[in-house]
C-alpha cells in the first residue's frame, strides 16, 4: 500500500513516529488564557497577536481558536503574515500590520482589507497617496513613540507633520497606539513616564481610541489599559508577571524521541569539545533534537529534561540534531529507544527553560523547528 492509500490516521502515526520530537499545542488553553485577558483587561477590547506565526505554534490553528473564543481583532508584524491571517479569519476581523506598509506594498493592503499601522512620516505620505488613488479615505492606526525609541512617530515627527487635522483628513484614522518597553517590571520608572507621555500625546488625537497595553500591561491597571489592549505572548502561557504567581495556562509540550543510551566509564567525554566528562560509570541517553530545531545551545550543560516526573541534567554541549542527557538514575525499561523525554510541559514550564537558557520565553517559543511532529488538542 502506497502512502497515498493509507489511512490518515496511518499516516499521522507513521509521521510521528519518523519525528525526533512532538510538540503539543493546546488550543483550548490557548482559548481559556484569552477569555482570561478579556476578564483582566475590564471592558477595553482585546486583541490576538499573531506574530511569527502565532509564536511559532501555527496561526491556521491558534486564530481560528480565538475566533472561537470571540477575538476579532489581530495584529501581525509583517504585510505578508497579515495576508496569511487575512484567509484565516473571518471577513469581519480586523487585521493590523505592525510595520506599516513597506514602500510599494500600499495596494497589497487595500487588496487583502489589512490595516497598517504608520510608524513615520514617510508611512504617513505613502498611505495617503494610497487613498487618494484608490479615491476613499483607507482605515490605519497611528503609532506614537512614548519613549522606546523603537518605532512611532517620534516628538519631531510629529511637529513635521503639523496639525493632525491636516494630516489625518487623508485617511480613516482608527487608534492611537504605542508601546511599553519595561510592562514586565512594574515597579519600573519607565511605565509611568510612557503612559504620562502617551496621554500629553492624546491631546492631540482626542477621538481617536488608543492602545498601550501589551500583555503584560494588562496587568499593571486601570489607567494603562485604554480601548484596546494587545496581549501576544501571554495567550500562550508565558507569564506576564516575572516572579510572581503565573495566571495563564500553558499551552505547549514538547517531548522529544530516545535515540539511543550508553553506558560509560569514568573518564569518558561527552559530546563537542569534550567538555563533560563522567565522574563515575554513567547512562547516556541521545535525545533527537538540537539547535537546528530551536533548542537552544546555551542550555549545554546547565539545562535538563524530565523522565516520569525526576529532572535529568544535558551532560555536555547541544548538538544540532541532538543532546545527550545523564540518565543514570531512570530505570533502563524508561530508556528504550523511540521512547520520549519531557522538555516543555508540566514540569518544566517555557519560563523555567528560558530562564536556564538565559533569555525569554518568546524567544524560546519563537524558535521552536519545523521538524516536530505537531499536535493540537481542543479547539473545537
């Protein structure tokens, strides 16, 4: 029987049992840390950011399940990932492009109904021009710089630009928003200055409604939440609020295949550059995976993974394709090859593993690899 004729539920077998890792998206914790934000966020709206692909987990699954949890406005980074978006949602939604329209993409975002978002004056113009040949006034949003010299249009900008009655009669404008550079630490100076700047700002754009809130602004109150607000990284488990009680269900496991376990004695190194070396009779497992899948090599010898609940340290360096984990304390009936390892999951949260990583767990998320198996429980 060729692959073609088999079963699909064969078929899926077959591929998860070829995968070296599977990584397991829950979308109805997905669903469940939305409908959370909406309760958080008090009355202001609440986006679904889909960027790099909804966090690496698959915007053609994650924004249909916010869909479902009622989520109607979304933000992506690029032109090309709204048009993807555009396929997904429903004809209602609404669509942001964070970077605004690159110079000549203005009719890709008339065409596809997306709603850039101008971060300078040159955005400004290019829009502009845009609805003056398409012969109607275009819906976009307006970023402002509240001190994160990121992106948005900075104090200076925005005297060039003069009076924005002028400059907003061209377009459909329909949010004023900008963004928090320090929404994680709130006890941090910065919050407060950037939303005492973004409200002077205001003054300028009074019907315009605004957004500041990032996900983890929600949680910083009242007065930083606006109309809208634009959680990414919280919906899919990561915490809004380093060190303390995490509110979010998580939202991804990944479990990756045994290839192979060992036995060595002391003196034996272990992985590139030798740079462990057993102190004692000890069981290596090989794992099937690496940094080309994301796992990030600064956990090389300082990380771990979780057999039946006990942590297992990475002994030696991540290799591309593989680490390799002591095992010597697991039973070896745990052991056998095409058996998997738990390196994300209820033991061990994204946050934990970005923390030993050190880094975020975004960037964690983000780089997860094309070559797992993926499942996605829920979202029905």
């Amino acid at each position: 029987m060729n692959a073609a004729a088999r079963p699909a539920h064969v078929q899926q077998a077959a591929t998860a049992a070829r995968a070296g890792a599977v990584l397991t998206v829950d979308l109805d914790a997905i669903a469940a840390n939305y409908r959370l934000l909406v309760k958080r966020a008090a009355g202001a709206q609440v986006a679904g950011v889909m960027k790099a692909d909804a966090y690496g987990l698959g915007m053609d699954r994650v924004a249909p399940a916010l869909v479902r949890a009622g989520c109607r406005v979304f933000f992506t980074a690029h032109v090309e990932e709204g048009i993807r978006l555009r396929a997904i949602v429903p004809a209602d939604s609404t669509v942001y492009v964070l970077h605004g329209p690159p110079p000549g993409t203005a009719a890709d975002f008339i065409e596809h109904r997306l709603t850039p978002v101008l971060n300078d004056p040159g955005q400004v113009r290019e829009w502009s021009a845009a609805c003056a040949r398409a012969g109607r006034r275009l819906a976009a949003a307006v970023q402002v710089d509240s001190g994160m010299s990121r992106m948005g249009l900075a104090p200076a900008d925005l005297a060039a630009l003069g009076d924005p009655r002028d400059w907003l009669a061209a377009f459909e404008p329909v949010l004023l928003m900008s963004h928090l550079a320090c929404a994680d630490e709130p006890a941090h100076p910065m919050n407060d200055a950037q939303r005492q700047r973004f409200d002077a700002i205001r003054v300028q754009f009074p019907a315009l409604p605004a957004s500041l809130a990032n996900s983890s602004a929600i949680f910083l109150g009242s007065d930083f939440r606006y109309d809208l607000a634009r959680p990414g990284a919280a919906l899919y488990g990561i915490n809004p609020q380093p060190g303390r009680p995490n509110p979010l269900r998580q939202a991804v496991a990944l479990d990756a295949r045994i290839v192979q376990v060992r036995t060595i004695g002391a003196g034996a190194a272990v992985g590139y550059g030798a740079r462990h070396v057993a102190d004692g009779t000890r069981r290596i497992a090989t794992v099937g995976i690496g940094y080309a899948d994301g796992w990030p090599r600064a956990l090389s010898g300082r990380g771990h993974a979780v057999v039946d609940g006990v942590q297992v340290p990475i002994a030696g360096t991540v290799s591309m394709d593989s680490i390799t984990l002591d095992v010597t304390d697991i039973p070896e009936a745990r052991l056998q090859p095409g058996m998997t390892v738990e390196l994300l999951g209820l033991n061990q949260h994204v946050d934990a593993v970005a923390a030993q990583a050190g880094t975020i767990g975004y960037e964690v998320l983000t780089r997860l690899g094309s070559r797992f198996e993926r499942r996605y429980l829920g979202g029905v």
